[in-house]
C-alpha cells in the first residue's frame, strides 16, 4: 500500500459518522409458549414487553421496527438472539406484534432501525412515577 491509499483510508474512517444498521425483510413474533423463558441475554421473555430477538445487534440495542404495509412503528430492545436467516431480519415479542398490527398475519414486511443512544432516549416513555410528578408541579 502506498502512503496516499493510507492517509485516504485513515481520513475515511476518522471522518465518516456513525455506522447505523438499517435492514428491511419479513418480521415474524414469538409464541406465547415462550413466556417465561430466558432470553439469550439472560433474563426471561416477557411477552407483554417491547422487545425483539436478533441476529446480530448487541444486546440492549434500541432499534425502531416499521411495518411496511401500514406504517405502524414500534421501538423494541433487542434482547435476543435468532438464527442468522435470509427469510427473517427480526423476531419481536407479542406486544410489538399488537403494536404493529401483525398479530394475525403472523409476519410483516418490515424495515429495522437501530436508533442512536440520544434517538432512544426520546423514545423512552415515562414512568407512571415521573408523569405524574411532572403534572402535579
């Protein structure tokens, strides 16, 4: 390599931002026979919990799901692990599946987002707690 191809690569990967996964394919969500059990990450599915399983986002990763056929979103943490498949790019649990109105059909064309850490904090909704303290002031 040649000292030009060096400072090139070295000004590419300084400069350029942050990489953001972005995916779109079929979403598929978990039975209910899978409540309770635990997660590749450790703690137990909990179906009523806005989470997802994926193949390669690191745990605790927030990624905004869409569903494609109509416009329905979801913002899910991933806290799983799939099978690495060209028919699937996201598991999500049942209660993302009601939120994205494909409970029915059983999967969804969808388009996956990782969202930046200030992007999933907006995304946090508030705690009964905190609402409640912030109306009452």
């Amino acid at each position: 390599m040649n000292l030009c191809s060096v400072v090139l690569i070295f000004l590419l990967s300084f400069f350029s931002g942050p990489a953001t996964y972005t995916a779109s394919g079929k979403a598929s969500f978990y039975a209910d026979r899978f409540h309770g059990h635990k997660t590749a990450s450790g703690e137990p599915y909990d179906k009523n919990q806005l989470t997802a399983a994926h193949a390669s986002l690191p745990f605790d990763t927030k990624v905004q799901v869409t569903n494609l056929n109509n416009g329905k979103t979801v913002v899910v943490r991933i806290n799983d692990r799939m099978v690495s498949s060209r028919h699937r790019v996201i598991d999500v649990s049942k209660a993302a599946a009601k939120e994205l109105d494909m409970v029915r059909s059983g999967t969804a064309t969808v388009k996956v987002e990782a969202l930046s850490e200030t992007e999933a904090q907006q995304d946090t909704p508030f705690a009964v707690s905190e609402a409640e303290s912030t109306t009452k002031q």
